[in-house]
C-alpha cells in the first residue's frame, strides 16, 4: 500500500484558491498546481482521484472561504445587510472567486430554484429573526428577502463583468436603497418603524 502524501489537503485546496482568486479557474491544472506548491503531481492525484473530484473540493472550499467573508455575529436584518455588503465585497475584491461560484458554471454549483434563497438553514434563521425582529408576517420577508438578494446578486454581476463603473459606497448605497423599495413593495408601512 502507498504511504500517504506529505503535501496535506488544506495545503493543496489552499494554493488552489490562492491561484482562482489571483488568476481564475482555467488557471489550475494538475502541473500548474503542483509547481505552485512544489510538489509532483502525486499528492494531487492521491488526495482526489480525478479533476471533477478536485473540482468540487474546490468548490466547497471556495464556498466556506467566501462565507466565512459575509458571516456576520449579529442576527437579523443587520445580519442580512453584513452579508449583501460582504457579497458586494467579494465581487469588487476577488471578481475571479465570484465568476467562478455564482456567474461562470465552472464550479459546478448550483444553489437550486428561487425559492432556496429563503429556506437554505442560514437564510431560513435570518428570515425569522427579521420577521420577529419587524413584525412582517414571514411570507413578506421571504419576498423582500429573495428579491434583494437577486437584486444585489445583479449589480455584483454587473460589477465583475465590468458593466457599470461605480464605487463600493455606490454600491452599498444601491443595494439599501433598493432593499427599502423591496420592503416597500412587501407592504411594510415603514412609517410605523
């Protein structure tokens, strides 16, 4: 049986990220890879198999890297608005991260159909913190939820690709103000509050 690898796993999935960030996906191969770390391309092939099983290793790093820069230790409609503005962060600082998890396909991830973006477990706490924290019934969170969250995932799009020249405070400033068109729209007398 062959002795396991010198070069550990974190190691590898970390020089990985490093190189996505810095140059995008088609950057990494197997050879690129192992010269980046300084290695022979053994440890790869030993940690992982095949490219698709490195790819979504990748993939789930990549995910937990880029959460962990949106995680935010406050609850509610703070914690929500921490997490658009870390998106938002993500996208002016490594466009090449956001392409790859939420634009370009290459990751293979796929968070599902609209309505994940309420019920995924994190997302479904905050929806009932702002309702609480409110008093809006839960299916208007759920909808003022969803559409700012399509509507900041656009201008990061917009932002990573180029299309729109803007500055971070720009942005963070569309996004609330879009945000508070979304309550609006749910119905929440903001008056009130």
């Amino acid at each position: 049986m062959p002795s396991s690898p010198k070069i550990p796993k974190e190691t590898i999935l970390k020089n990985a990220l490093d190189m996505l960030i810095q140059d995008g996906y088609s950057s990494i191969n197997i050879k690129s890879l192992a010269k980046r770390i300084g290695c022979s391309t053994q440890p790869i092939s030993w940690h992982f198999g095949n490219m698709e099983n490195f790819r979504n290793a990748l993939t789930e790093y990549a995910l937990n890297y880029a959460n962990r820069k949106m995680l935010s230790a406050s609850e509610g409609m703070s914690a929500f608005s921490n997490v658009g503005r870390g998106y938002i962060d993500i996208a002016f600082d490594e466009p090449n991260l956001f392409r790859y998890l939420y634009m370009s396909g290459e990751s293979g991830y796929h968070a599902g159909g609209f309505e994940i973006l309420t019920t995924v477990d994190a997302n479904s706490v905050m929806v009932e913190q702002i309702a609480k924290q409110s008093g809006i019934p839960v299916d208007k969170v759920n909808d003022f939820f969803r559409n700012t969250i399509i509507y900041t995932h656009g201008l990061a799009c917009f932002i990573v690709s180029g299309l729109i020249k803007a500055t971070r405070e720009e942005v963070y400033a569309m996004v609330n103000q879009g945000a508070y068109g979304f309550m609006l729209q749910a119905g929440v007398n903001l008056n009130e509050e």
